[in-house]
C-alpha cells in the first residue's frame, strides 16, 4: 500500500535531487567513455558493464537522450553535445526501423528532447535543424502506427514477437504517434488511404484497456484488479477458440492472455 506524504515539498526532496543529478551525470559521462555505440544499443550488464543484445534495439536512445534531459536539468552544454551530436550519427536507422514497437523510447528521447528544448527557447533556434527532429518524429510516428493488426473492436500497433502479439508496454511508446500528429502528420497506405496517427493510438489504447488490464471481473484465475497482461497474444486466422494463459512471477504478474480475432 502507497502512503502519500502530503507534506512534502519540492524543496525538501532538492538535496536528494542534486545528488541525483550528480550521480546521473557521472554514469553517462562513464558510459560514453567506455561503451562504443557502434556495438549496437546497451540493453542490458554482463558483470557491471552494459553489453548489447541484438534481438531488439530499444534502448539506444537513452543513452543520449538521457544526456540530453541531463543538460536540461543542470544547463551543462557537455551532455546537450554528446546528445546532439549521438543522435544525428547513430539514431536515424531507428526513425525508418519497420521491426520494433519501440519507437517512442527511441526517437522521442532524442529527436522529441531536441524539438522541445528548441521549442522551449533551451537551445538556440535554427529552422533546417528544427525540421530535421519534426520529419524524425513524423516519420518514427507513422512507421511504428503501420505496425497495425486488425481486430473485431479496433486494433493494436503489435510487438517485434509478431502480428498476434500485443504488449502492454507499447502503450508508453504512442506518445510518438501523438507527437506526430500534432505536427499535423498522416499515415498514407495503399490506394492513398489517409490514417490518423492519433485514431491509432486511441484504438491501440483502448485494446490495450479491453484486453491487457484486468478488472476483477473473473476472466481467470488471476483476475485481480489492477494487474495486466504483459502479452496478450491473438489468433488471428482462427475465430473458433479463446484461451487464457497466465504466468505468475515473485514480483509482477506476468501473464498471456490469447484471444481469436
């Protein structure tokens, strides 16, 4: 159970805040000495250093994104280089990547950080390099919402397992398509047929809502409101069965819940 402190203040946590920022700004700086780009984006440690994993790429923007919110925070024009500069070596093949539901996580903490810090006066004001983040962030909104698996009420942008698959995660990654959509972007398919990023993220969310959250409503065995499906898995050539798998694990509940479209 959470218990809420009503008497805090911002004030009171700005000692924690400071050692914070301090500390951040010491693992970035060690992680850009030692970590080579190049090998791909850091996903997770192999005896205290970060190693990549290639089977998805989802977390290369952080690093540089995260030196990017670093300058924001503390005004050090060393991280706002090293985020700039990063982005515009190493990021681009993330803005057209066809093969991840990942791409708010990416795009956004770069090529969104940079277009907001200019938008907010952070950073100096230059038109050809405010373009270049707004077709970064149009593009990375419109490939992610043709990840697109249709079902009976709507649809869900679908994860790099597969077209059947919906994770509950991608549903911190449609900021990206929001973010396109205020630029005023569409996605444009066969036969020019115009979609709305924004239709799609409100689709994805409400699917996500429908089938990944539980209610207390007795759907299964772990039907215990407030948990979530981390997959739900859809048979998509194949109205005839519906089947609910659920995985406990020590922390969270892991579950995968497949449904026939």
């Amino acid at each position: 159970m959470i218990r809420i402190d009503h008497t805090l203040t911002p004030r009171r946590l700005l000692p924690k805040l400071e050692r914070f920022w301090r500390l951040s700004g010491e693992k970035i700086l060690r992680i850009a000495a030692e970590y080579d780009p190049a090998a791909g984006a850091p996903v997770f440690t192999r005896q205290g250093r970060y190693t990549s994993r290639g089977w998805t790429e989802w977390t290369q923007g952080f690093c540089f994104g995260s030196a990017l919110l670093q300058f924001d925070a503390t005004g050090e024009e060393c991280f706002l280089d090293y985020g700039r500069e990063n982005t515009r070596r190493y990021m681009a093949p993330h803005v057209s990547h066809t093969g991840v539901h990942d791409h708010g996580f990416n795009n956004l903490s770069t090529y969104g950080n940079l277009l907001r810090l200019m938008g907010e006066g952070r950073i100096s004001h230059d038109a050809a390099e405010r373009d270049f983040y707004e077709l970064a962030v149009r593009i990375s909104g419109s490939v992610q919402a043709s990840r697109w698996t249709r079902t009976r009420e709507g649809g869900f942008i679908y994860s790099f397992n597969g077209p059947h698959s919906l994770f509950v995660d991608t549903i911190r990654s449609c900021r990206v398509l929001m973010a396109a959509h205020l630029l005023g972007h569409r996605l444009y398919a066969e036969n020019d047929c115009c979609i709305s990023l924004l239709g799609r993220a409100l689709e994805h969310l409400e699917t996500t809502a429908r089938y990944s959250v539980y209610y207390g409503e007795g759907r299964d065995g772990y039907d215990i409101s407030g948990r979530t499906a981390h997959a739900a898995i859809f048979i998509i050539n194949d109205g005839m069965s519906l089947i609910n798998i659920s995985e406990p694990t020590r922390l969270v509940m892991i579950s995968y819940a497949v449904f026939c479209l």
